[in-house]
C-alpha cells in the first residue's frame, strides 16, 4: 500500500493486516516496556542501589512525560502526518531505550526513562489514531478490538520475558530489547501503513498548554511521593491553571469542548479511575512476590501470564460484543470483575500456594480486564469525530496515564511505609493488602460511572454516540481523509 493511498482498509485483506500488525507491535512495544520493568524494579533497585522512591520514580519518571505530552503528540499526528509522527516515536523510543540499557545509575536511568516518556507520547496516540482514520467504518470496532486484545497479550507476556532477562542475564536487557523491535516496527509502517492527518487543523501547537500540564504535573507526583504538602497542593493548584489557559486558547491542546460529549467524558471518568487502580497493584505486585514471597523473577512473571491466554481468548469477542449490545453493560460488568480479582489478590501472602492464593485471583482479574479494555478503546473513539480520532485517543491516553501516575505516586501514602526507608516483607504485604483494598475501590467506581454515565447506544465508529446533528446552516464540516463529510454533534 502507498503512503498516500487514503482509501479505507478492510480487516480481513492483506492491508488491514498489515495496518494492524504495524500498530499492534508499536503500542505494543511501549506496554511491554511498561510491564517489564515492573518486574525487574527488586533486582534493578538492588544493583543501583535505589530506594522506595527511587523506584517510584524510574515507574514516575517515564509516565511523567508520556502524559505530559501525550496531547501534543496526538496534536503533532493530526498536522503532520500521523504516520509520520508515529515513527518519529518509535524511533526516539528505541535511542531513548539505549541510554536506559546503560545508564550507570538510578539518577541517569530515571532521566532516560522520561526521554523514553517523550518517545511514547509521539508514538502511542498515533496508533489508535491510524487504525480509526485508515479502517472502513464497518470494521473499526472488530480492528480495535484485535488491536486491544493483542496489546494486552503483549502487555501480559512482558513479566515472563523480563523475569526471563532478568534472571538469565541483567534487567538492561528489557531495554535494549526494543532496539531490534524498534526497527521491525518501523520496516513495516513504511512500507504498509498509508499517511493520515486532519486537514481541517489550524493554529499552532499549545505549547504554553504542554508547559503548565507538565508543571502541575510533576509538582503533584512530587509532592505525593515526597510526602510535601505544600508541593502538592501547588501542583493542584497548577493544574487548575492549565484548565483555564486551555479554556481560553484559540487553539488549545486539550479542547474542552470535546467533554460536551457525555459518551466521551463518562469513558475517560471510567479510565481514570479504573487505571490508577490499576497502576498501584501493577507495581507493587512484582516487589511482593519477590521480596516476600521468595519469587526468582522469572516465577514472579509467570506467576501472571494467565492473563495472556485469557486477553487473547476474549479481548476481540468484548469489542465485538460491545459493537451488537453497546457499551454500558461490558463496562460496568468488566470493572466490577476487576475490583472483585484485586480483593482476592488479599489471599496473597507467605505461606500460601500459588495454585490457592495467586492463580484465582488472577484470572478473575483477567476476565475483567479483557471485557473491559476493548468496549472502553472503542467507546472513547466512537463518541468523537473520526477526523479527530488523534485528539480523542491522546486525550484518554493522558487520563490513564495521569491516573496511573498519580496513584503510583500515592502507594507509600495508601500503604503506611515510608519511600526513604527499607521496607521489611511483612509491612510490603501488609501495604499491598491495603493498596488492593483501596484499588478495588477505585475500579469498583469506574463500574458505578460506567452504570451511570455510558449509553447503551451500539457503538457507531465515526459518529458520536450521544450527539445529533446541528442545524446545517449553523455548522462547519469537518473531513476525514477516509470517509465522506461529517458534521460536527452535539449532544441531546
């Protein structure tokens, strides 16, 4: 397929595939990066001698900027060349990954990790962006879908393959594993992945938006993981500044107007809520399996891979379910069976079997994941216009990782311990018990908003579900490269 052929793919031809494999191994790479490092955080904290804080901050450091920048990244797509862009993150992801393989300290590793950031915030809205402006609107959701349940395969598969690198050589390898997917990954988009963009974009970048969202940012993560109040608040108090300045730029990066959509606000709720649960247990289930329950790391990444059998079984059928029944009851169900897994992960401690402690939990937590990711993805994408498509999935990329960054930053806080000082086995258990307690709490909330706020209108992709059209007279109409003219919805 030629870059400039704009022609919507099928999911079933050889282009689609292509298309989606392009896709599946970009975002892919930046979630087994993800996950791999949470595995290796004892050893890596070991060999460079990194506190509790240190280690939030290798985690932090990354997310930091990814969603910091991850709107200006989705912005970069729509002007330039999604397509384009796209590489451009993969590539800096790859060189940014190099420095974290040889980083000779925790200081240079968490400053090459929030490089890493900068990498992942070009390439990850690009791919949700590519699949919903380059598939015909009839196959978008069976696209997303095998795009969410291949990514959460990848996603699951990264502790094996850490704790395996981790053991049979060093942790830098999880890192310089993405050099030679790196290039594979570029290979196949230049010459399968057709070049999308937004012509009806204008302005300049927000750059003064980017700038006040990452100070606030960083102000809060610092001020939770250092226990500084008066560093928090400050950081609250930024982020209601980038507010206002977005409300009051001509051409902002976060357009607030995209939240008139109810379909569109009660998805992104439901994400940050869901994966800052998430993001809590996530990194601290690996220290626990390996500081106090004795796990090499290879076990302690095994100890969760059935979750890739379980994603990729059912992650295509829920988007597809999604698309026949609507979105509603998939993500109210799905949260639900994940705050239920998170409180049966309370049965994890010493002394306990894995077959009786660790393997029910984990595949009810992963029957919920998998009804929730792809029904959620679509969501997002179906309740704004596909020409925007790299606007929408930048913004629900952000929330995610600001909840995943904020709650992360919360771990010490929730769980009693102190980030500067040793923290025995008991009080890590002890801590993580009350971290699961409080993140099926957060998700359980995600499943009462989705209740609450998502329609049950079947998913329409490229129209928004909760919208009707404006009076013609009164409208601008905005087009996207593959599909016929759209108006611009408001909501009933």
């Amino acid at each position: 397929m030629s870059a400039d052929d704009t022609s919507p793919v099928r999911f079933s031809t050889p282009a689609g595939k292509w298309v989606l494999a392009a896709m599946v191994l970009g975002s892919g790479m930046v979630s087994l990066d993800a996950t791999v490092v949470n595995v290796a955080l004892p050893r890596l904290g070991k060999d460079l001698h990194a506190d509790f804080a240190g280690l939030q901050w290798v985690v932090n450091g990354y997310t930091l900027s990814l969603a910091s920048l991850i709107l200006i990244g989705g912005s970069l797509g729509d002007r330039l060349g999604r397509r384009r862009v796209f590489i451009t993150g993969v590539i800096w992801f790859a060189v940014a990954s190099l420095l974290c393989g040889i980083a000779p300290n925790v200081g240079m590793l968490v400053a090459a990790r929030a490089l890493q950031g900068v990498g992942g915030a070009l390439l990850t809205p690009g791919s949700l962006a590519i699949l919903q402006a380059s598939f015909h609107p009839d196959d978008r959701a069976r696209a997303i879908g095998a795009w969410s349940g291949l990514g959460g395969v990848t996603t699951a598969i990264g502790p094996f393959l850490g704790g395996y690198l981790v053991d049979a050589a060093s942790w830098r390898w999880i890192f310089l594993l993405n050099l030679p997917m790196a290039a594979l990954v570029v290979w196949v988009t230049v010459r399968h992945v057709p070049e999308t963009r937004d012509p009806s974009v204008t302005g300049r970048l927000d750059l003064p938006g980017a700038f006040v969202g990452a100070i606030g940012l960083a102000a809060s993560t610092w001020g939770l993981i250092e226990r500084s109040w008066p560093l928090g608040i400050g950081g609250a108090a930024v982020l209601v500044a980038f507010v206002v300045v977005e409300a009051r730029r001509r051409h902002p990066m976060l357009p607030l107007g995209i939240f008139r959509s109810r379909q569109f606000s009660s998805a992104n709720l439901v994400t940050l809520f869901v994966y800052a649960g998430l993001s809590a247990v996530l990194f601290m289930i690996g220290l626990v399996l390996q500081q106090a329950l004795g796990y090499s790391p290879l076990e302690a990444g095994a100890a969760t891979f059935p979750i890739t059998i379980i994603m990729l079984t059912f992650s295509a059928r829920a988007g597809a379910l999604a698309q026949r029944i609507g979105p509603r009851w998939p993500m109210t169900i799905g949260p639900a069976v994940i705050a239920g897994g998170l409180l049966a992960m309370t049965r994890i401690e010493p002394g306990r079997s894995y077959q009786l402690s660790v393997l029910p939990a984990v595949v009810l937590f992963s029957a919920g994941l998998a009804l929730t990711v792809a029904p959620l993805t679509a969501t997002v994408l179906a309740a704004a216009d596909a020409s925007h498509a790299g606007v929408a999935s930048g913004v629900n990329n952000a929330v995610a990782r600001v909840g995943g960054l904020l709650a992360v930053a919360s771990v010490p806080l929730i769980a009693g311990f102190s980030p500067t000082h040793a923290v025995s086995p008991g009080e890590l258990v002890d801590g993580f018990h009350t971290t699961l307690v409080a993140a099926a709490v957060l998700v359980a909330i995600g499943s009462v908003l989705s209740f609450a706020g998502i329609r049950s209108n079947v998913l329409h992709t490229g129209t928004p579900t909760d919208a009707t059209p404006i009076d013609e007279r009164a409208t601008n109409f905005h087009c996207a490269t593959d599909a016929p003219p759209q108006q611009v919805y408001r909501e009933n």
